[in-house]
C-alpha cells in the first residue's frame, strides 16, 4: 500500500470516512502521520466552537461580575470559582456521568400549545459533550481575563462617550469593549493557546472514541500502545500542535492588528507571545 | 474495619455505610489523596529548580546552552502537556532499560525492538522482576513525578526567566559599578529580588499543578481518579458491598476536593504576597485586590 | 567429550540457580472482570482466577504476586516483563498466539452473550454494540457489520448499555449474566454466540520452562476435579466444565 493510498485511505479516518478498520500491523510511518493528523481536525474543530461561542459568554460573565447587583454577580462569580477551581480532565468526567444520566428517550417539555421532547443523547457523544465541557470551561477563564481588562478601562474614555450623549450600548460597543479587547488580547491569546492544548484530553477522560473515531493524540496513543515505541507517534503528534499553534497565533495576530488599526503602524504595539501562566 | 462488618449481608442503614465507607479499598482511595498531595510537595520544588536551571540556561553566553535552554523554556508552548505526561514515562523506562542493557548484557544477540515489542535482558528490567512489589509502585510514581516535573519545570523556567527580566536594570548596573562580579551581580542581585515577580506567575503556576495532578490516572498511577472509578462502578453480589453506577458521587466528591484546594492555595498565595511586597511598592501593596 | 557431558550437566543446574535467584513469579491480570479476576474490597486481586492461580503456584511450587494492568496493554506489557504470566480471562486465539504462548486451557470454550436492555429488541447485525477494546468479542462485532463502540474496561461497556449510547454490549456470558441477574429485570441476555477458544494463561514464548510447569498443575487439577470443582464455585452449576 503506497503512502497515496494511506492517504485516501486515512485522511478523514477521524470523521468516520475511508477505511473502517485501522492499520493493526505492520505499521508504517506513513500511516502514524496521516492517522495523528486525520485526528488533528478534532482538536481543531473542538478549539474552535469553543473559544468562538466561549467568547461571547465570557464577555457576558465579564459585565456581571463587574455589576453592582448581588445577583447577577454572585452568580458569576461562583461559575467561574467552579471551572477554574477546578481540573478540567475531573470536569469531563463528571459532565459525562452525568449526561449519561439523562433519560435516553428524552425530556418532554411542555410549552403550552405544543409538547416537544428535548433529545438528550447526543450530550454523551464527544462532538456535543466534550465541546460543552471546553465551552464552560474557556469561557469561565477568559471571563476572569476579560474582567481584569474592564476594571482597567480608563475612566476618562467612557465619560468622553458619556459626553457625546452615547446611550449605554452605543457606550459598550463603541468604547468598552474594543478597549476591553485591547487590554485583554495577549492573555486571551494565551488563553487560547491553553484551550486548545487541553483540547487532547478528550478522548482520555470517560468520552469514548466511537468507532475509533479519536483526535491526534488517541491515534498517537493507539500507535505507541501497538507498537509499544513512544519515540515516532508522539513527536509526530508534537509537529503538528506546534504548526496548529503557530497558526493559531497567526489567527490572533491578525486580530491584534485589527483591534489596533486605528493606529498609525508604527505606533501599534507588537503582540509579542510570551508564556503567561494564567489558567 | 469495625466488629460489626464481619457480616456485610446483613447490615443495614448507617452500619452498612459504616462499614461500607471503611472497607480497606476505601481506606486505600483515602490514602490516595495522600500520593496527589505527595506529588505536589515532590514536583514543586523539582521543577522550580529545574525552572531555574532552565531560565539561568537561556540567558547564558554559551550559545549550544542558551539554545537548550530556549528549546526547553518554548517547548511547552507548542505542545500540549498531556502529550508530554504519555510520552516521558515511558520514553523514559525505555531509555533507561536500553542503556542497562548494552552495558549489561553486551553478548545479547536479538534485536530489542521486535516489532512491536521491546525487549531487554532480564537483568536490565527496571525494576527487576524479582523486585518486590512496592518498588514497581515506587519506580512507577518516581516517572510520573519526572514527567511532572519536566513539564512544570519548562512553565517555571518561563515565569523565572520573565521575572529576571523585570528586574530593573539599574539596579544591575548598580551592582557592576560597584566591582561585583557578573556571578556576584547575579547571586546577590538579581535572585533576591527577583522573587517578587515571580511570586504572581508561580502562584499561577500552582494552581495548574494542582490541576495536572488527575493527569497521574493516566500514567497508570494508582491516585483518586483510580480508585474513584475503581470504588464507583458498579458492584454485582460477588462483591461484599454490592451498589449500583456511583461513580458520578465519586467524582463529584474529587470536585470538591479541588475546588477547596483551590480556595486554600489562593488564600495561602495571597498571604505570601502580601508578604513579599513588605516595603516594596508594587501593584499589590497600594490597592486592596492584587492584580 | 568429557567436556560436552560436564557442560551439559552444568546447564541444568545454572538454569536451576537462575530460576532460584528470581523465583518470584509475576501474575498479571487485569482486576476489573468480575467473576474472572476483580479487585475486592480489601484492594486485593480476587476472583476465579485468584483462586486458580494461587492454587497453580502452590501446586508447582512457585512463589507468586500479583499486579494488574490495563487490558488494552497487557500483552505488550508482558512480553517486555513486567510479569511472567498473563491470567486474565484471555480467550486463546490464533492471532494471540502469534505474539505469545499460551498453556493448556483451564476454562473450556465458554460463550459469549449480547447483554440489552429489556424491551428494546437490539438489532444486533446493523445497530450499535459496545466491546471492550481488544477482545474477541469486539473483533467478532467489527466483522459482524453492527457499529462497534470500544470501551476501556467491561464496566464501561454495561454502562454504555444501560445509559442508551449502544444498543447492546457482547461480553463473556460469566460476566454479563450476574448483571442481568442483579439488574432487577432491568436489563436481560439477548443471544449466546460462541467465539474463540478455551481460555488459558499467556506466557512470552521464550518461557517454556514455566509454561511446562503450569501445564502439568493445569492438567493435574482438571484430572483430579479440583478444576471443576472451582469453576461450579465460580461461575454456577450449569458452568462448562471439564
């Protein structure tokens, strides 16, 4: 079997296309490569729908917890003490012992003219399950950086707003939140880089790989434990998180400029990525 | 564990939780929290002196070193660390039995690499298997602490190499007009005050080894994930207590051990920075919440 | 020639030195297939094949221990030696022996059932069934047509079951049945199919010598009914014996 044919065969392997059985011998270099990067769309696709939809919640859970009222902040404040209190790989385990008790045939509800009934099974698959769980959980942490960056809005720039007679959305929207966004990048960047990294522990943490439909590090893990050489499938798996991370980076340095281009260039600060141990 | 349990069939109520609760494999899973706090105390200081031999590297003007030091310092940038606690353990076994083995068994004719397979002397074992059972224990959480501290060694050596950045410079300069030495710059300068930057980065840096630590589950250590699935299955009759799918409990019980451990290593981080800034103007000392 | 016959006089007795040097014998299993092998709730190895291995050891003389391992690495794990023998309820198959050595049998070929819930008429040739990662039963189930689901441990499996997310799980029947039993009529055995052989233990094929001395307890035991008395124990009266 050429590596073509490996190709064709495994490419989209992680999403249920091509080849139904995996290699179970004689296994080539070949196969570890395309196999751990058919798995890498998982870790992307999870990455993804979380840090897009966990966005907009943090940004939500930032201006409660900053409100004045003891309802809607507390709220706030204790969702984020449980996901960041807490170790992401106990939190899989326990959303998915839970989705699992949901009743299979679905929760009936009832509202007024038509009863329809909410199908709960899908929750226990890693698509919906496991995204649920990352979506929670980046948006509780980037929610704690997004607050820090408001309480440091300068002051100044929301009475200009308040000046120009903004009413209160024109004053989020238009002064707020891109400061808000400026302040918060570099530690969102960072945030994001962590999400997608916390991303591989799916498939070890009770979500079972259908099918053996897995991400980069399940098919990593599947090659070490079969041919028993850690030393080919997990540098392989490291190349492509260190490509997928740069190109995240990439992603976010385009936001930076966006979110600085009402600066002339040179004055634009450069987004430099350095570690910042914020999770 | 108490009189009463000789019997398990016929308890009922409190005396069946009773006994149940204090069956030797619970006492077991209590004990485990014991290796995860083990585990911290181990991997703390492991990897901040790891961090710090790491940070000293990159900064160095022998260039091969200062380049070691960088990769080690970036790596976990790029990569995440779960593929580090799969990899390291049993790269690590591996490589160690493989180096026993050329020196130990020279006249060794197979190949060690069977396909799939890796086999060495049997003197080279690691441990040897004739070693008691508790040295297995043993040698697998000495690798699971390695990897830790590998991994949290090259986040320290981040945080360190940061913190030794913000020291102002003047203050280096200072010490060099003075006639110190650049090793005297740096022992008696620059690592003192050094700290104090670091304090924010490493109390962060805390709290994601606390987080890491379910990750032992995964490297075939025998911690609270272990025996929270273990005891949390279901039992059927052939077992003394038998119970059905309790590991949602199980786990909602580890929950909450984080969530205070949590709660008392920020309390603990805040006390010591508050400490720390003694005299010192910072960010922490002037406004009542530290950044 | 004089030299021939003192070598070989002194083979089987440094054999005997080396055997004597590391005399402890490593059982592995995998401590989560109740009744087959589980750990208790003293946190110990308990089950048939506690039973039957202790017995063995004694028998052969051999000074025995016993750590666990997860299925899914317990062959690799042995032949690399971090134990001596495999004592799992491991079906002996073909594509096994390729790897490793088995001996002889000490649990006739036993049948494997599908285990559902009650009422939902599972379709088992096009519908959804869980296995355990590595067994015969998920190699019987991928050749089957139906949707394999793998799972790590067999309490995953029944899980999987009973919270809907496969249709039926196919296990050993000795383990499925005791759940169906204690399920309060919850959850019933749909079909018997019988895969695979007997089950024995695995050893690494350079073993011989041990291999030797566990078959000859092995057979000792099924001649003189103790085997059969220990399998009527374990696995019930209508249990496949000997």
């Amino acid at each position: 079997m050429s590596c073509w044919d490996t190709f064709q065969a495994y490419a989209l392997r992680s999403l249920g296309v091509g080849e139904r059985i995996l290699p179970r011998d004689d296994f080539t270099v070949c196969q570890e490569v395309v196999l751990i990067g058919s798995g890498l769309l998982w870790n992307l696709y999870f990455a993804a729908v979380a840090l897009v939809l966990g966005f907009f919640l943090a940004t939500g859970l930032a201006l409660l917890r900053n409100s004045q009222r003891r309802v809607a902040r507390k709220p706030a404040e204790w969702f984020i003490f449980l996901f960041r209190g807490s170790p992401l790989f106990i939190q899989f385990f326990l959303a998915y012992e839970a989705f699992v008790l949901l009743p299979r045939a679905g929760i009936p509800l009832d509202l007024g003219v038509v009863e329809i009934t909410v199908q709960t099974g899908w929750l226990t698959r890693a698509w919906a399950g496991a995204t649920l769980v990352l979506f929670l959980n980046t948006a509780a942490y980037s929610a704690e950086i997004f607050y820090g960056a408001l309480r440091s809005v300068p002051q100044g720039e929301v009475e200009a707003a308040e000046a120009y007679g903004f009413n209160r959305w024109q004053k989020f929207r238009h002064v707020v939140w891109p400061t808000l966004l400026r302040l918060a990048w570099p530690a969102y960047t960072n945030e994001a880089i962590f999400l997608f990294h916390a991303t591989t522990l799916v498939f070890f943490s009770g979500f079972p790989a259908w099918r053996q439909q897995g991400d980069a590090l399940y098919y990593a893990s599947y090659f070490a434990d079969k041919t028993f050489n850690p030393f080919l499938a997990y540098p392989i798996a490291a190349v492509y998180f260190i490509l997928a991370t740069l190109a995240l980076l990439g992603l976010f340095r385009l936001g930076h400029l966006r979110l600085h281009r009402h600066l002339p260039a040179p004055a634009r600060p450069p987004l430099r990525f350095r570690l910042r141990l914020l999770r | 564990m108490f009189s009463f349990c000789s019997d398990p069939d016929t308890l009922e109520g409190a005396a069946w939780w009773a006994c149940y609760l204090t069956t030797r494999k619970h006492l077991l899973f209590y004990s485990s929290f014991g290796t995860v706090l083990l585990l911290l105390v181990i991997t703390a200081p492991a990897a901040l002196t790891l961090g710090f031999g790491g940070a000293v590297a990159s900064r160095s003007r022998f260039l091969p070193l200062a380049w070691l030091g960088k990769i080690y310092t970036s790596m976990v940038r790029g990569i995440p660390d779960v593929l580090f606690f799969l990899f390291v353990p049993l790269a690590l076994d591996q490589g160690l039995e493989w180096i026993r083995h050329h020196l130990l068994c020279p006249e060794w004719a197979e190949p060690i690499r069977q396909d799939g397979n890796f086999v060495v002397c049997r003197e080279a074992k690691l441990p040897l298997s004739s070693a008691p059972e508790w040295m297995h224990e043993i040698y697998g959480f000495l690798l699971a602490v390695v990897a830790f501290a590998l991994v949290f060694g090259a986040f320290a050596a981040n945080v360190l190499a940061g913190a030794m950045r913000a020291v102002p410079h003047g203050q280096l300069e200072t010490a060099a007009a003075y006639g110190m030495s650049r090793a005297q710059v740096f022992w008696r300068i620059l690592v003192p005050q050094m700290w104090v930057y670091a304090l924010p980065g490493l109390s962060n840096l805390w709290q994601i080894l606390v987080k890491a630590t379910p990750l032992l589950f995964l490297l075939g250590v025998e911690d609270i994930v272990y025996w929270a699935r273990e005891l949390g299955g279901t039992k059927t009759s052939v077992y003394d207590y038998p119970h059905g799918d309790w590991r949602l409990y199980y786990f909602l019980v580890l929950l909450v051990f984080y969530l205070v451990l949590t709660k008392f290593s920020e309390m603990g981080f805040d006390r010591l920075t508050r400490r720390f800034s003694r005299g010192q103007k910072t960010i922490g000392s002037s406004s009542p919440t530290p950044a | 020639m004089k030299r021939l016959i003192l070598s070989l006089l002194s083979l089987p007795l440094l054999a005997g030195a080396a055997l004597a040097q590391d005399d402890v014998v490593r059982m592995g299993t995998e401590g989560a297939y109740p009744p087959y092998n589980f750990i208790n709730d003293n946190g110990e190895v308990d089950g048939f094949e506690r039973h039957l291995g202790d017995e063995l050891c004694e028998r052969a003389e051999l000074n025995c221990v016993w750590v666990t391992n997860e299925w899914d690495s317990i062959i690799p794990n042995l032949v690399s030696g971090n134990y001596d023998t495999i004592i799992a309820g491991m079906s002996i198959t073909p594509a096994r022996e390729e790897v490793i050595d088995f001996t002889e049998a000490y649990i006739p070929p036993a049948p494997s059932s599908y285990l559902a819930m009650a009422g939902m008429n599972p379709d088992l040739e096009n519908g959804v069934i869980a296995a355990q990662a590595g067994t015969v039963q998920a190699d019987f189930v991928a050749d089957s047509g139906a949707t394999l689901v793998e799972y790590a441990t067999p309490e995953e499996t029944v899980a999987a079951v009973r919270n809907g997310e496969v249709d039926a799980v196919l296990a050993d029947k000795a383990f499925v049945e005791p759940v169906a039993n204690e399920s309060g009529g919850q959850m019933v055995l749909v079909e018997d199919v019988r895969i695979g052989g007997g089950i024995g233990m695995g050893l690494r094929s350079s073993n011989d010598e041990l291999r030797g001395q566990f078959n000859e307890v092995i057979v000792e035991m099924k001649q003189d009914g103790s085997l059969n008395e220990l399998l009527v124990q374990w696995f019930g009266d209508e249990a496949d014996t000997w």
